[in-house]
C-alpha cells in the first residue's frame, strides 16, 4: 500500500503550485482517474483472491507455522531436559 500512495504524495506539490486552470484541470483529471484505476484494482484482486480462495490458503499456512515454531519448541524443551538429567 505504502508504494501505491508514494506517487501520489510526490505529485502533490504539483497539485498545489499549479499555475493556470487549464494545467489544474488536468492534473486533477489525472489524479481523479489514477485514484479510480487503483480502487477498482484493489476491488478486482479482492474477488479474485476470494474466488481462488487466497486469502484461505495464506491463513492455513499461517496456522501450520504457527503449529510447527510450537512442534520445534516443544522438542528443544525436551531436548534440553535429557541433556541434562538431574
């Protein structure tokens, strides 16, 4: 997201210190359709990462590393208590 508004913010100075209205209209017909083209983008990838189930797979795959970093714990912990049998 951070990458998408930094062109907008960098333009900005342009926005404000134009000089004649015909240069104003442009810019903000230019401004105008880019914010469109990215909301319709992120509306777009939205149904499309829902429709493959994307965001279903990320969150299983985020669950089985979790289960895992616990499964590795788990094992270093006993591991450490037969090293060390007092």
């Amino acid at each position: 997201m951070k990458k998408s508004i930094l062109p907008l913010l960098l333009s900005l100075p342009t926005f404000l210190f134009a000089q004649t209205s015909e240069d104003t209209e442009v810019m903000i017909g230019i401004f105008l359709g880019l914010l469109i083209f990215v909301g319709v983008f992120f509306l777009f990838r939205a149904i499309l990462l829902w429709y493959w189930r994307n965001n279903d797979a990320v969150k299983n795959q985020e669950e089985k590393t979790q289960l895992l970093r616990n499964v590795v714990k788990n094992l270093e912990s006993k591991g450490n208590d037969t090293k060390n049998p007092d």
